[in-house]
C-alpha cells in the first residue's frame, strides 16, 4: 500500500478502538494535577524569556467525528490551534504543543513568525524526545524537559523585550 493510500476499513476501526479505549481517567493518570501545575508554571516562566506565546493541549482521545473523518495527528493539532486562537497573538509568535495519549504521539504547531525562524527539524526533535518519555511511562519528566527545549529555542529567536501582556492562558487544556 502506497503512503498516500487511504487506511483499510479494518484499520480505521482498530484505530477508533484505540481511540475509544483511551479514557479521560488514563489521561488524569497521565498528567495528574501536580503535573499540570508543573507545566503552567514551566510555561509562564518560560514566557519571561520570549515574545512567543505557548499553549499545551492534551487530549485524551481523538472525538469520533475526527476518526471517522480520518483525521490525521497533524490535522487535529492545526484544528485546535484555530479553536484556541493561538494563532491570534499581536507577534504571531503562538506556538502550540498537541499531545495524544490514544497515539501517544505529539504535534507541535507554530505560527508564522515562528515558523519563518526555527526549522521543523527543531521541532520533531522535540517531540520525539517526548514520545519516547512517554514510551517509558514518564510525562511528567518528559513534558518538563520538553517546554525547556521550547522555551531555550524560543528566548534564542524571539528574546524578551520588556514587560508584555500574557495573551494565552499558559494553564494546560485537557480535553
């Protein structure tokens, strides 16, 4: 089957199974509470040393809309990049990181400011360092590491430049 090849009908259910089975309850165990305190913490501070606005999504399970639409990771990221206006920043600097428990994988998406200056190639970097974290059961430690890597990146190409209004919640969503 070529890469562009649509998924066999086996595969699309195997994948809303997959979907279906990741409970918000496997995503509170995840990402408990202290953990996302952690991460709302790591991005304001973050936020101190760049223009760049953040925001962190973590979702649970794709809804089923999406699967049966075969909407792909990279897709639902630029989708809630949209719904959360992250795009919306006076610097068009927003910057998202999408997590999906279900695949266990990570989108990061960026505006176009940001995409102009870092390459993607920093950007996959930074979500496979994750992704593997996460294949040994660390989101915790793996998330943290993670928006220090963004936020080092970040301070490099878009340094802070005096007091500047939060323009994005910097709590994580979980949805």
């Amino acid at each position: 089957m070529s890469p562009s090849a649509p998924p066999s009908m086996g595969a699309r259910i195997a994948r809303i199974w997959r979907h279906w089975r990741s409970t918000a309850a496997k995503g509170r165990r995840a990402f408990a509470p202290q953990t996302l305190d952690s991460i709302g913490k790591a991005i304001a501070a973050g936020e101190q040393t760049h223009r760049s606005e953040l925001r962190l999504i973590v979702e649970h399970g794709m809804p089923f809309d999406a699967l049966w639409a075969d909407m792909g990771m990279r897709e639902r990221a630029i989708a809630l990049f949209a719904e959360y206006g992250i795009w919306d920043t006076e610097d068009n600097c927003g910057v998202l990181i999408y997590i999906n428990l279900a695949e266990r994988k990570v989108e990061i998406v960026t505006d176009r400011n940001v995409g102009r200056k870092i390459d993607n190639i920093v950007w996959n970097r930074v979500c496979a360092s994750m992704t593997q974290g996460f294949a040994r059961g660390e989101f915790h430690v793996a998330t943290l590491a993670a928006l220090e890597q963004v936020n080092k990146v970040l301070s490099q190409h878009f340094p802070a430049n005096g007091a500047r209004a939060n323009e994005l919640p910097d709590s994580p969503v979980v949805i």
